[in-house]
C-alpha cells in the first residue's frame, strides 16, 4: 500500500513538472504575462551600471534566472532602475498613475534614506518630481473610449434634434472642416422644435455628458493627457476642454430656476452649436473607426493592420455583422486602439526617467543593505497602491585597490640563536600597513549588449544569457590579493608591542624600525604573508611573516552570530 502511494505521488510530481514545462505560470507576472501591468514586480527592470558603457541586468522579470529579490551590486557602481517595460506595446495597455521609488540603507545597526534621483531626493516632495508628470495620465483604452463616447453621444443628440435632416447635418459635419453658413443650413439651429427634441434628449443623456464633460474640462487630464490626445487623435483638447466647460455649465443653468424664457432659448441654441462643434472636432477619429468597421463587414482589413482584434473577432459571422451594426463599430474602435497604441506609448515614453542611486556617493560599504521599493498608486496619492521590494546587498567585485592596517607576526631569517650579537624574532606581532589590491571575482551575472530598437523587449531579456567562468567562482572563494607591505617593528625588542591596547610598551619612537616587502594574501585580506626587509638594520634584515585578518575574521564571526 504505501509503495504503492509513492508511485502516485511520484506520477503526480511527475505531471504537475510536465504542466509546469508546458507554459504554466509559476508567478503573479507569468499568470498575467499579457494585462496591464499594476505590480510593480512585472515591469520594473534594476541595472548596475559598472562605468565601462555596459549594464549589468540585476533583475529583468521576464527571465527566470533573474526574478530574485535578493541582488548584489558593487559599492562603486550605480544602480538604474528602469520603469519603461510598464509602456510596453506587447504587455497590453497601461494601468498606473503613478510611480513611486524608495530607497532605505541599513548601514549597521543604523538606517538611513538615500536619494533615487529623478524620484525621491531629501528635503523635496514626492509629488513635485518630473517623474510624476510622466505617469500622470489616463490609460490609453480610458481616453480613446472617452473620446468615441463623446463622439457617438453627440451625434446621438444630433440626430434626435434634426430628425430627418439629421444625416445631411452629420455629413456636412464630418465632411467639412470648417462648415460655412450655406454649409451650417442643414443644421437649422433655431428650429424650435429640433431644440425641445434636442433638450429632451440632452437630459435624457444628462448623466453620461456630465462624466464626459467633467472628464475633459478636469484639470487633472490635461498635461500629458492634452499633448496625446493632440499628436495621436490629432484633436484639440484644449478646446474640448473649454467646450466641454461650457456645455457643463450650461446645463446647470438650464435645470435652474434662474433664467428667462428668451434667455433659456438663446442658450439651448448655444448648447446645440457646442454640441455640433464636439462633433466635428472628433470626425477624424471616428472617420477611421467607421472605415475599418465598414472594411471588416466587407472582410477587406489586411491581415497585419490589427491582428488582435481580428483574432479576438474572428468568430462574428456576416450575418450577425448584417444584425448588429454595433458588433463592426465594435471591432473598429479595437482596431483603431491597437493601430494608435504604439503612438501613445511612444509619446509617453519621452517624459518617463530612470531612478538612479550613486553608490560611491552615498559612502557605502561591502556589507551595507538597500532596501528598495517601488510603488503604483492611481490618480490620488494618498490612495491605495501596489508594492514591490528589493534587498540590495553591496558588495566588492573585480579588483578593488587601498589601503588596509595589518598586523604581522614577523621571524627574522638568518640569525643563528645560541649567536648573543644578534636577537631572533620569533613570530613577534607587529603593526603595519598594507597598499594593494584584492581581486573579489565576478559575480554570476548578465550583460546587456547589443540593445537596438528592433529588439522585442520582452524576448531580449528573457533570452539574455548568464555569464559565469570558472575563473569568477574560484576568484569569489580565494579572493587574492597582492601589494606591498610597511611593518613597525623592533628587532632589538621583540615582544615589545601589546597585542592588548595597540601600542609599544617600551620602545621610544627612535629606535621604531621599519620593515617592508611585498605581500600576498587570500581570502579578501583575512590570511597574508611577507618577505621583507628591516631597513634600519645593518645585517641579517630579512625576514617573513604571517598575518591574520582579525578586524575582517571578528566581522564575519559578529554576522554569523547575529544572523542566527
């Protein structure tokens, strides 16, 4: 029986291994791989930029081998936190307002914040960074949606108030940029009866203008919002904005009490005219929308114009498109939002910047820890959001040249001991110095080359290879070293210096001798030797040495105990 149960159990590791190698989500990011992206888990990118014109991908959430949240970067590099996968065509369209990036350093048993240029500085306020500007907008799917509500409500209130003469009105309106007066006599204005048609409609559809109106005469939408809607749906927004303003409040008016008969007729008028003038204005947008509606009925739309929602509508049959007029106008405004989407987020993309953290500036150690966030929040700050963090432990890595205290233990070389003339030293602790470099390895990592505007994103660095020899392994655990030495030391009184309190017990500062020689060492300084001279003495000056990185050695042991 229980042999029995392990072969299931193996068969059901089995599968699920199976399924999992067949394309099943192991994270949040995977499951969701093509939705708007809110956490900032799946769309944040950390680099480390070395100085040598590369970047260094510390985590890319598209690549298996670098999703850990625990990264290491070297204390003299910078780290370059990349937002910009979040306005990725591929990831589909754009659900942030706002983008918040943190940094807190544990140096220690003290914690401090360090500056993320571009997005949190000391001393200034999140809000009032350029970054924010950059992601306060609507997602695209919200404007255009916006803008073609408006379009088809306005001609719904014009064709309620012309009736009849509606379409000649609605031709003349998409079909001239400017109408003139002859043009304008298809739209009869002062028409009474197309104004109490028009009015019973307007407040039929009061609740729907209301949010269109405020949406576009809020202040909050312009900005960004304003130079998108101008350069990709080529509309005047300003305008609308000030339109929109207009209808708004003259509506209010017109549900008061507060205005005469012939009052209330000149400004129903007006209302009209505002509406027509809307109308007008988005023709453009919705010209493109009818002509591709028109060409799918037909099935004429190539197959490379809009291949997501031709996929996503390739199920509608000619006769339900001959029933349903606003299954093709359904299909057109996807179409039109997939073809215009690159464009928004092209524009988008030149008012977004990366956060940068300088190490070297921030005076940061091997051993120092930054914690770092990154947050999405919606249109109000003060709102509920999305966090993402990350433990970035500095470190050293390749050569790493200065100057380090040591502490030799030094035998004198040649001096025969039963000879009174002159003293051995036998392994005698003496205080020094040390000028060279130690070579700290590679860590595994990945390099970015090559990185061109025809790369996908998303397949570039899911493929992006990891880099790591032989040679980077055995650096990390040897760590080598190589400079050369300066010891003060006594041959005359050799066990004159005080491993207790660092100090010479008995020797003047005259008779101080110095030694020096080249030294080698392992292990990031913590085991060295020499060979060296005693430059003040007249015979039998060589010697050699061990020495023993205490400080380092007494650092790891305190970390061991602290982390357990």
């Amino acid at each position: 029986m229980k042999n029995g149960m392990r072969l299931l159990l193996l068969a059901l590791g089995i599968l699920s291994l199976a399924s999992a190698q067949n394309g099943d989500p192991f994270t949040v990011c995977d499951s969701a791989s093509t939705a708007p992206r809110f956490y900032p888990g799946c769309f944040v990118r950390i680099f480390e930029d070395d100085g040598s014109g590369r970047r260094l991908a510390l985590f890319a959430p598209e690549n298996a081998k670098l999703q850990s949240r625990m990264i290491r970067a070297d204390r003299e590099s910078t780290l370059v936190i990349d937002v910009s996968k979040a306005l990725d065509s591929a990831s589909g369209d754009v659900g942030l307002n706002r983008v918040y990036i943190r940094a807190v350093l544990k140096k220690g048993d003290s914690t401090k914040q360090i500056p993320v240029i571009g997005y949190s500085e000391i001393g200034e306020a999140e809000e009032s960074k350029p970054a924010q500007t950059a992601f306060d907008f609507q997602t695209f799917a919200n404007v255009a949606g916006k803008l073609t509500n408006l379009y088809f409500t306005t001609e719904d209130l014009i064709t309620a108030a012309f009736n009849t003469k509606a379409e000649d009105c609605i031709k003349v309106l998409r079909e001239n940029e400017r109408p003139s007066a002859k043009d304008l006599e298809a739209c009869p204005t002062n028409d009474k009866e197309a104004l109490g048609r028009f009015m019973k409609r307007f407040r039929l559809v009061a609740p729907e203008a209301q949010i269109l109106s405020g949406f576009f005469a809020s202040g909050q939408n312009r900005g960004v919002t304003a130079e998108l809607a101008s350069k990709v749906f080529e509309i005047d927004i300003e305008s609308l904005e000030a339109i929109a303003k207009q209808v708004e409040d003259a509506r209010v008016l017109l549900d008061s009490n507060k205005i005469t008969a012939d009052a209330r007729n000149e400004l129903e008028g007006s209302v009209l005219i505002r509406v027509m003038k809307i109308y007008g204005d988005l023709g453009g947008l919705t010209s493109q929308v009818g002509h591709l509606a028109n060409q799918f009925s037909r099935r004429e739309v190539p197959k490379t114009t809009c291949p997501d929602a031709q996929r996503h509508y390739s199920h509608i049959r000619l006769k339900q498109l001959e029933i349903a007029k606003s299954i093709k106008n359904e299909f057109g405004r996807a179409c039109l939002f997939e073809i215009e989407l690159p464009r928004y987020l092209a524009e988008l993309r030149k008012y977004l910047v990366e956060g940068t953290i300088n190490l070297p500036k921030n005076d940061l150690a091997a051993g120092d820890v930054i914690t770092l966030t990154v947050e999405t929040k919606g249109k109000d700050p003060k709102g509920p959001g999305s966090k993402a963090e990350w433990q970035i432990r500095v470190v050293n890595t390749s050569w790493k040249a200065g100057v380090d205290g040591s502490l030799l233990f030094i035998r004198r070389l040649g001096v025969d001991e039963r000879n009174p003339s002159l003293k051995p030293v036998r392994f005698s602790p003496f205080p020094g110095f040390t000028l060279g470099a130690t070579y700290f390895g590679q860590r595994r990592r990945s390099v970015v080359v090559e990185r061109t505007k025809e790369v996908d994103a998303a397949a570039y660095y899911s493929n992006l290879p990891i880099q790591e020899s032989f040679g980077d392994r055995l650096g990390r655990v040897l760590q080598p070293g190589l400079g050369v030495n300066v010891t003060l030391m006594s041959f005359q009184q050799s066990r004159d210096f005080s491993l207790g309190n660092s100090q010479f017990a008995s020797t003047t500062g005259a008779s101080v001798e110095i030694g020096t020689g080249p030294v080698l060492s392992l292990f990031g300084n913590r085991l060295t030797v020499t060979y060296g001279w005693n430059l003040n003495q007249p015979e039998k000056r060589t010697y050699w040495g061990l020495g023993f990185g205490f400080v380092n050695l007494g650092k790891d042991i305190a970390g061991f105990f602290k982390k357990n």
